[in-house]
C-alpha cells in the first residue's frame, strides 16, 4: 500500500511523508483563498443590494440571502450594514439555513430586537438585541421568510 502511495503522489516511499504534508499545507492554503474568494463575491452582492434597501415607515430595511456564505460573513456584512445606516436600520441575512438579524441601537430603544425579527421570519434563534444569529428549520424557505421581514419590521413599529 505504501509503494502504490508513492507511485500515486509521483515520490520515493521515503518522500511520502513530506509530500502528504505537504498536500496538507497546500488543501488548507486554499481553502483559506477559497473562504476569502466567497467573502468578497458576498461583500460585491451585498454592496449592490445595499443601493436597494427598502424603506419602511422610515426604517432602512434589507432582506439578502447570501449564498456559499457563512456565519462569520454575515456578521461582516451586517456591520458594514450598521456603518451603513448608523440609525433606523435592519438587516435580515441569510445562508443556507443560517440567519443573521441586526437592528439599529435607535430601533432597540424603540423596543425592536434582532432576535424577534429571526422568529417573526419563521426561525428560532436569539442573541443580543441589536445582533442575533439564528436558523431556518427548512433552508428551503429561504425566499417566503425573506419576504415576511418588512411585514415583520411594519409590525413592530406599532
């Protein structure tokens, strides 16, 4: 087995050591570049949504899926959200199943939590209440639980 390795990874048996750490340090370069590559794809969609936020009675409000994300982007992205519109701002993100939910400090004051917006939306989730993080029991209702977030935002503006 061990010759068949290192007929396979093109070295002498007493290479295979070096060459599969090798192979190991190049997989986790680029799964490094790869995570880097879908954050900036994420930072390109979501600056072109940004241009598009929806107005509801006064509130900026964004409802994006970002797909082949993950959590930590969302948390990226909902921070240039808030360097965004510093007030009367609420972002709903998702990936997958995966929600990430962010309100103004002016909004929570108002008494508008990030985590009411993820179960309003249909998620379970929670966190504090200008971020939280969450999830979608069916990823595949990503579209309809977007669509709820401005129904949701109007409702507790009340």
């Amino acid at each position: 087995m061990l010759k068949h390795t290192a007929s396979t990874l093109k070295s002498s048996i007493e290479e295979v050591p070096a060459k599969v750490g090798s192979l190991q340090d190049e997989v986790s370069d680029l799964k490094k570049q790869l995570a880097d590559l879908r954050a900036q794809a994420a930072l390109s969609m979501f600056n072109i949504q940004l241009a598009n936020v929806q107005a509801v009675k006064d509130v900026n409000v964004l409802a994006l899926e970002i797909p082949d994300s993950n959590a930590d982007t969302l948390r990226m992205l909902a921070d240039k959200f808030r360097e965004k519109y510093p007030k009367a701002g609420v972002a709903v993100l998702v990936t997958g199943a995966t929600i990430i939910a962010v309100v103004t400090e002016d909004l929570v004051k108002k008494g508008m939590k990030a985590g009411d917006l993820i179960t309003g939306i249909g998620g379970k989730g929670g966190g504090r209440p200008n971020l939280a993080q969450g999830s979608l029991s069916d990823a595949s209702q990503v579209k309809s639980a977007l669509d709820k977030v401005a129904k949701v935002v109007e409702e507790k503006l009340k």
